[in-house]
C-alpha cells in the first residue's frame, strides 16, 4: 500500500502540526478521568446556561412588561394625535384633499421614526369643532332647563367604521348652502330623540339628521377620539351646578370649511394608532425620545413644515413609558443583588472545580516539575486540556440559552457565556500554577497548625480593608438612589468575603479549647473528629461560596416573604375583611340575616358609609355606622385599627357620642365636638379613639360611631328600610364562595345591582403585573440555582477530603472500630466546618438586610402601579426568621446525611470485599 508524501515526510507540515499539538484523546485522558471529564463539561454548560439566559429572562420579562403598560390602557392612550392652529382660517387648508395630502406626509414623518409604528387601518383626521354649540331647538330634552350642547365632526373613512341602520351617511351640501347633513349613532338618537330628517339649528348651521348608524368597534380606536361619538353623555356644570346634554354630529369630510363659520373654533386634526404589539424594552426608551421630539423637539418642527406653523402633537405614551421606566428602574436593583449573588457563587464552585483537579493531580504535576517541566509549559498543557471541555460546554451552553430564551440582545449573554469559559478553562491551570511555583516539599497547611504566610496576610487584609471600606460607604451613602448601583447589589458578597475571611481566622481557637477537654474524655471519636477537624485544609473557598448563597438565599427568601406580606396587606386593607358586599341602595333585611348563614362565614357585618362634608372646606369625611362590638371583633380579626368596643358606648343623653376617628380628623379638627349630617339626623360626636386603619374605609379621614347610639338618638329614620345599611363586610378563613353567590342571588332583587369583592381575587390582581411576575419568577429562579451551586460547593468540598476519610475508616475497620463509631466520628468530624457555615450563613444574611433593608423598597416588585389603595409608605425589607433560618439549618442536615451516607457507603465496600476475600479463601 502506498503512503501519501505528505505524511510520508518526517519534516511535512501535517507530521509537524502533530508533533506540535498533542493528541485530542490525550487531551481528555492526560490525568483525568472520564467522570471528571464529563462532571466539569456538565458544570461548564449549566453554568453557562444560567449565565446566557440570566440577561435574555430580564429582556423578555420587561418586554412583556412594556406591552403590558402600553396594551391594557384604552386606546385613545396609545394614540399620536396631531393638531393644527384653531386660528388657521384659509378655507382651502380645511378641504378633504388637503388634508389628505398632509395625512401621508406626516405618516412618512412618522413611520420613518423607528421604533414608532402605525396602524394605519384605525387612523383618523378631518376638522373639528373645539367649543360645543348649543342648539335651543324644540324636542331636544333639557334637564334643569339646560339646552343640550353638541360637537362636530368631519371626519374621514367614516362608511369603514360604521354601519348604517336608517337611513344613509351624510353627503357634501351644495356650493353656498347653509344646510348641512350631520349622522349619529342609534344610542345618541335615542337619548337625544333624533331620526332621520330631524332639524338641528346651531352656531349658524342648519342641520338635518340624514341617518343613525352603528359602530362597527365602539371600544376601538377610531371611535376613541371622543366618546360622545358614541353615546350622549350627561355633564354637570355651572354655579350652582346644572345638567345638560352632550353630544357629537358627524358630517361629510367635504362639509369641514364649513365649520369656519361657526363660533366653535374649528381646528385640523390626525390621530394615529401607535402599534405596540412588537415593541420590545430595550426600543422603549426609544420609542420615548421619539414622542418627546414630536412633541417638543426637531420633530415637532418637520411635523409643522408640513401642518403649519400653529401644528402641535400631543400623546399619553410619554407619561406610559415614563411609568414602566420607574417601575423598571425600581424594581431591577432588587434582581441585580440576586444575580450578582448567584453569580459569585457560580464563580467560586467552578474556582473549587479546578482547586479539586488540582489537588487530585498535585503528585503527577509535582512528579512533572521535578522532572525540568518548565511553568509555562505546564500551565499551557493543562490550558489545552481544561479548553478541550470547557469551551466547548460554554458554547453548548450559551445555544441552549439563545434557543430556549426568547430576547432581544445577543451580546451580554455571549459575554457571560465566554466569560464562564474561559474561567472553567483556567481554574485548574491558574491553581497549579500557584501550587507548584517552586519545587518544594509538601508542608502543612490545615487550620489549626498551618501559619499562613506573610504575603497570604497581607492579600487578606487588603480584601477585608477593601470590602469594610466598600460596605461603611454603602452604609453612608443609603440604598434608595434608584437603578441598579453595583455596590449595592454586591453588598452580600462583600459582607460575606468579610465574614468569610474573620471565620477562617477565628475559626482555630474554638477547635483548640474543644480539643482539650475531649483529650481527657473517654472514647476516641470525639478527640479524633476534633483533631481531624483541625488538620484539615483551609476551606477557603467553600467557606466562601456557602457564605455566599446562605446570604442570598436568606436575601431572596426575605424578599419574597416581604412581597407577600405587601400584596396580603395591600388586598386586606382594600376589602376591609375577606369578602365586601355592596349595593347601590339599602340591602334587604332578608339577604343581611342570610349572610351569616353561609358556610365560612364567621362574621358578617352591616355598615352604613356616607360621605359627609367638613366644616373645614377640606376633603370629606367617611362616617361608618356599625355595632360596636361586631366592628371591633372585625378589627381585632382583620388587624386593621383594633380597639375596644367599650371606647364607643352610647354615654346617653346629649353627651357627644364617642367615635373612632383617623389621624387625619384629629389632626383637622382637635378632640373638639362636631356636628355631621347624616340621613339620619344631626350628630354631635367626639374624637375618643384614633387609629390609622379601620376594615370599612381603606383610605381617606373616617368617622366610626356605634350603631346603638345612633338608634337611640334617631329610632324612626334608623328602623327606616330605606336608611338600612348597604354594605356588608363579611370574614371568614374558609369562605363558601359558590354558596355567598348563591346566597347574595336568592335574596336580592333584580333591579339592585350587588358587587362582591374577595380578598383572594384581589390578592390574585396585585401580582398580575407581567413586569412583577416575570421579575418574582426570575428571582426566584435564580434563589434556587443559588442553592443548587450551594449543595454543589457542599459536595466539592466533601469530595475533597473523601479519599483521606475512606483510608481512615478502612484502617480503623481493621483495627476494630465498630461500625456506629467510625459513623460517629464522620459526623463529628463534618459538624465543626457545617456549624461554622451554617451560623456564618444567618449572620451574614441578618447583617446584609440590616445594610439593604432601610432603602430596599419592595413596593413596585409587589404592588402595581394603578392597583388601588397602596400603603401610604414604602414597603421596606425586612428580615424574615425563616429565610434566616432555614437554609442554615437545611445546610447543616445536609451536611450531617452526606458524612453519614459515607460512611454507609464505605461499610458497604468494606462488607463485599470481606465477602469476597472468605470467598477466595
């Protein structure tokens, strides 16, 4: 068989490319094991994954938060409406064609603006009115006397959005006719009593009714552009105040200079649908500065080159994005904490990966520099070796993330990835390259005998100086700046390199003192952990990476906890018990003693609320009328203003009656008497408790006065059914919320409408923010990949010293030591190190929430924006015992099961090879 030249040639370039490379299966076989090999390649491509998903998760969550912000708003809020000057009275600038030529102008203007896009099938323009007209004609109906007033518009494209149900759309009146045709809708028709040929005179125009038509999609944004397009509406207005009727007229687009002749100031105007659909929040702040220069900057002067000088644009997207980029700034700082909290610790178990090679290694590498192999060389070997695995699990990784995340920005997730590379490529190289700098006996290096060098002490006091330095600053300077501040969201790592670094000195002496005492005890298993304990190597980094994600974790699950308490708080205060029953008019006497009836109910309390005015020209007064008792066990039950119900008892005669009252009344008007008015009759009451809370009013200055009193003082109009109270507040842990429906159905007439509101359905729309959801999920993710990269450093750092162990237990077996003591003594010997960082873990977790907590504000992470009655102040974090805890105490167990499943492990071994040595004997 003939051999190729090329490789036939001792010295061509392929045989030199070998020689200069080593082999790819040596790469994977030099020193390592297969398990090895696959174990760093798994922790590589998950942490990479983890690395490239982090940057994608937070671009999708606050994608779907933007559209949220933008998409759940009506219409005429995501709107681009242009305008021009009322004072433009060139009749020519008012016709349909003109305005149609400057409608694709300013579309060119405006799609040209990425990322603004349009839906151009729902955009509107014509001319308009800006000042109603009022028409005295007869058959119009006027309460109080008032004659209706109505709006005109000549709007275009109006046959595509509207169904004719009589008679036809208006048409252009001939050249110098003062008649003009006008449509409405059916249901102004109906309000208004119009149809088809009635006669409407007003501002100098003769109108004639020339069909009634039907909106195609009301709730649209064509129709947005003012809702008395739709429906007359009843306004109120005037000193003293009056009703009257107000609608809108729709004419011919060729009728708009007509308009000039009235006295409502007609002005030109285009409205534009903004398609938010694809918007993403990375285009956001975009998309912001675009409408801003609309509105006031350079686009505003190319939009009036084309409208004329008088043209102006107006839209409520500025304040919505303005809005989202509040609650994203807020809420972001909260997630970066977690995220840099993971990502040490991702770091510091991939650093214990290569320090684990290393130490498995260090004879071979050892054997290698004794051998003349230079540092560079060495260092490059094991480079290839680590890349051979690494690199390859980091892109792995870094695809999965792209293909499994949605997201808008490829680079930082290629960054992380590439990041995590290249530190699983040089953990171990970098690590024996500190280890075998010199050729050197081995020296002792455990804790409680090991003296660390000068060099190591000064590297520990320049960390710990630089980290007390970092946290006093941050401690100084506060937390509430808003947006993410890298200082902040590394305050845990700091305080747990510090812990970190006073534990691993500490450490030693607590060792020392125990070992004394279990040197004169009886037994070997106690002085043999202990003196094991103390000889075993500097945990540095383990120490570290538990410290690390104890903080997070506890950091995380006190975040969480505080966003549940808010949104439990924040439901609780808005229904004022778990269910609230309301009705427009007094409930029937029926439905009131059914309530409390209904499986689950454990109280159920009528009230009477009414507003009263202050005598101090202020906001209103809320006055709640309820039986004492009933209301204070509400109180005490529902924690919202508890207080003794003997506080209100009737004092009989003309006393003044005692009232609970909020702060703010005390405030207005002192501990004198006053005088409300209810439908009821005059009552004189007194401030005699103040609470800031009470469950009937969540928000606003109450009044809250014993119903016996009133009846007393009032028996006829207080037996009255038309003064019976029209608001039930029902509590009960376990409420039959089928059987209340049921119930509310049976006894209340078709005609009083009811509203029922649940305090789990309200819990349920506090956290419907997809901003918060996808923030809340994507920390709590990341708290779990924390504790997973924990257990990960736990189990490195076992795997260790398992060797060292495993021959310890096999010598002691052969010398005797029973089986439940050679258990004792791994427990023993793995309880110091669990115990340090168990309690170092809760140590560093209540110090970082003492540093974070005064200016963490969980408010925009657990409350919406619009959701209602919010806490009048910030929902500080605050430490939660369990979070603290918990993953101490889970560690510790865990801990303690891996040194016995060792030892279960290593009897197991022990027992067949004895099977098998009786076997062959």
């Amino acid at each position: 068989m003939t051999t190729p030249k090329a490789h036939a040639t001792p010295g061509g370039l392929p045989a030199r490319l070998r020689a200069a490379l080593p082999p790819a299966p040596r790469l994977l076989r030099a020193g390592q094991s297969p398990t090895a090999v696959l174990a760093l390649g798994a922790l590589i491509l998950v942490t990479a994954f983890l690395a490239a998903a982090f940057p994608r998760g937070v671009d999708a969550y606050e994608t779907r938060g933007v559209r949220a912000a933008l998409g759940d708003v009506r219409p005429d809020q995501r709107m681009v409406e242009i305008t021009a000057s009322r004072h433009d009275t060139a009749a020519a600038h008012y016709a349909p064609d003109t305005l149609t030529h400057q409608d694709a102008a300013i579309r060119g203007q405006l799609t040209a603006a990425a990322p603004l896009r349009l839906s151009p099938a729902d955009a509107v323009r014509g001319v308009r009115t800006t000042t109603p007209l009022t028409s005295a004609d007869p058959g119009l109906p006027r309460p109080d006397g008032v004659v209706p007033a109505f709006s005109l518009y000549a709007v275009a494209d109006l046959a595509r959005h509207a169904t004719v149900t009589r008679g036809r759309l208006p048409r252009p009146a001939p050249v110098g006719s003062s008649a003009r045709e006008a449509a409405v809708t059916v249901a102004t028709a109906r309000v208004l009593h119009l149809h088809p040929g009635s006669r409407l005179r007003l501002g100098g125009l003769t109108l004639r009714i020339s069909g009634l038509l039907a909106p195609r999609a009301p709730d649209g944004p064509y129709w947005a552009l003012d809702p008395l397009l739709v429906n007359a509406a009843l306004s109120t207005g005037g000193t003293p105040p009056t009703k009257r009727w107000r609608a809108a007229l729709l004419l011919a687009p060729e009728d708009g200079p007509a308009l000039l002749s009235t006295p409502g100031e007609p002005e030109r105007f285009w409205r534009y649908p903004v398609d938010t659909s694809t918007l993403t929040a990375g285009q956001a702040p975009l998309l912001q500065d675009r409408v801003r220069s609309l509105q006031h900057g350079p686009g505003l002067v190319r939009l009036r080159a084309v409208v004329g000088s008088g043209g102006l644009a107006d839209s409520a997207l500025d304040g919505l994005l303005d809005g989202f980029g509040r609650s994203r700034d807020a809420v972001a700082p909260v997630v970066a904490v977690a995220a840099c909290g993971i990502g040490t610790v991702a770091g510091v178990v991939v650093l214990m990966t290569g320090a684990l090679a290393a130490a498995r290694r260090h004879r071979e590498l050892a054997l290698l520099r004794a051998r003349g192999a230079s540092l560079p060389g060495l260092v490059g070997r094991l480079t290839a070796e680590t890349a051979a695995v690494a690199l390859p699990g980091a892109a792995v990784g870094c695809a999965l993330a792209v293909l499994l995340i949605p997201g808008e920005r490829l680079l930082p997730s290629l960054l992380a990835a590439a990041g995590v590379g290249l530190l699983g490529t040089l953990a171990l190289p970098l690590r024996a390259a500190a280890a075998h700098r010199t050729t050197r006996p081995a020296v002792r290096v455990d804790l409680v005998g090991g003296r660390p060098s000068r060099r190591r002490t000064i590297a520990e006091l320049t960390v710990l100086a630089l980290s007390v330095a970092a946290v006093l600053a941050l401690r100084r300077r506060g937390t509430g700046s808003g947006g993410v501040d890298a200082l902040v969201s590394a305050a845990p790592v700091l305080v747990a390199v510090i812990a970190a670094l006073l534990l691993m000195r500490l450490y030693p002496l607590p060792l020392r003192l125990a070992a004394r005492p279990a040197a004169r005890a009886r037994g070997l298993s106690g002085f043999l952990a202990l003196a094991r304990a103390g000889r075993a190597p500097a945990a540095g980094l383990p120490l570290l990476a538990l410290l690390v994600a104890l903080t997070t974790a506890s950091f995380g699950g006190s975040v969480l906890a505080g966003v549940a308490d808010a949104r439990d708080r924040a439901a609780l205060t808005a229904v004022g018990a778990d269910a609230r029953l309301t009705a427009t008019a007094p409930l029937p006497a029926r439905l009131l003693s059914s309530l409390a009836t209904v499986p689950g109910v454990r109280d159920a309390v009528p009230l009477r609320l009414s507003t009263q005015p202050a005598d101090d020209n202020g906001p209103s007064l809320y006055l709640v009328i309820a039986d004492a008792d009933a209301y204070a066990r509400l109180a005490r039950a529902t924690g919202l203003g508890a207080f003794d119900a003997t506080a209100l008892a009737d004092p009989g005669g003309d006393e003044p009656l005692p009232a609970l009252v909020s702060p703010g009344v005390r405030t207005r008007f002192g501990n004198a008497p006053m005088v409300l008015q209810p439908e009821f009759g005059q009552l004189v009451v007194r401030p005699a408790v103040v609470r800031r809370d009470t469950p009937a009013q969540p928000g606003g200055d109450f009044v809250v006065v014993d119903a016996r009193s009133v009846a007393r003082l009032h028996p006829d109009t207080y037996a009255d059914p038309a003064t019976a109270p029209s608001l039930v507040l029902l509590a009960g842990p376990s409420l039959d919320v089928t059987a209340l429906r049921a119930t509310v159905r049976a006894h209340t007439p078709a005609s009083l409408p009811t509203r029922l509101t649940l305090r789990t359905t309200t819990r349920a729309l506090l956290a419907d923010s997809p901003l918060q959801q996808g923030a809340e999920r994507l920390y709590t993710a990341t708290v779990a990949a924390g504790a997973g990269f924990a257990l990960l450093a736990l189990f490195l750092s076992l795997l260790q010293t398992a060797p060292e162990r495993a021959r310890l237990l096999t010598g002691l077996r052969a010398l005797g030591l029973p089986p439940s003591q050679g258990r004792r003594l791994l427990v023993l010997e793995a309880l110091p190190q669990a115990l340090l960082a168990a309690l170092g873990g809760a140590l560093t977790g209540a110090a970082t929430l003492r540093l974070l907590g005064p200016g963490t504000d969980l408010t925009p992470l657990a409350l919406p924006l619009a959701s209602g009655p919010t806490p009048g102040t910030p929902v500080h974090l605050r430490p939660d015992p369990t979070s603290l805890l918990l993953p101490s105490a889970a560690l510790l167990v865990l801990a303690l099961a891996a040194s016995l499943l060792q030892a279960h492990a290593r009897r197991r071994r022990t027992t067949t090879a004895e099977s098998r040595t009786g076997e062959a004997g």
